[in-house]
C-alpha cells in the first residue's frame, strides 16, 4: 500500500513540476509565433519589392521577442 501511494504522490508531483515548466515558457512561445507572423508578413512585402517594409517588420519582430527575452530571466534550454 504504501509504494502505491509513492507512486501516485510522485506521478502527482511529476505532474505538477512538469506543467510548470510549460506555463514559465507559454508566453515566449506566443510571443515567438507573432514574431514569425510579422516576419511573414514582411517577407511577402519584399517579395512585392517594399525592402523597406520588410526591414521595418524585422525590426519590430526582433525587438518583442529579445526585449522579452532580455526582461524575461529564461534559461537556454528555454529559448
């Protein structure tokens, strides 16, 4: 009985731990996804021939996500 109870408890802990980790790195990832989207964006303007349009959308994509990064205290393995 009480190696099925260490067993739930660490599962349950496991659990707990593991959904953690995903919720610190939740917002990067949101914030990673619209980088790319402003980076498509932009893509398609330069592919239009807008050069400036594009080094626009590059330059706010990089911004958010390294200000985030640079603000955020994430480790490597989270970036």
């Amino acid at each position: 009985m009480k190696i099925i109870n260490f067993v739930i408890t660490f599962l349950f802990v496991l659990s707990f731990l593991s959904s953690f980790a995903k919720a610190q790195t939740e917002r990067l990832d949101n914030l990673a996804a619209c980088a790319g989207v402003i980076i498509g964006n932009g893509a398609v303007d330069f592919y239009l021939g807008d050069e400036q349009s594009f080094d626009i959308a590059a330059n706010i994509a990089y911004s958010a996500y390294l200000s985030e990064v640079f603000s955020g205290g994430y480790q490597q393995k989270d970036l």
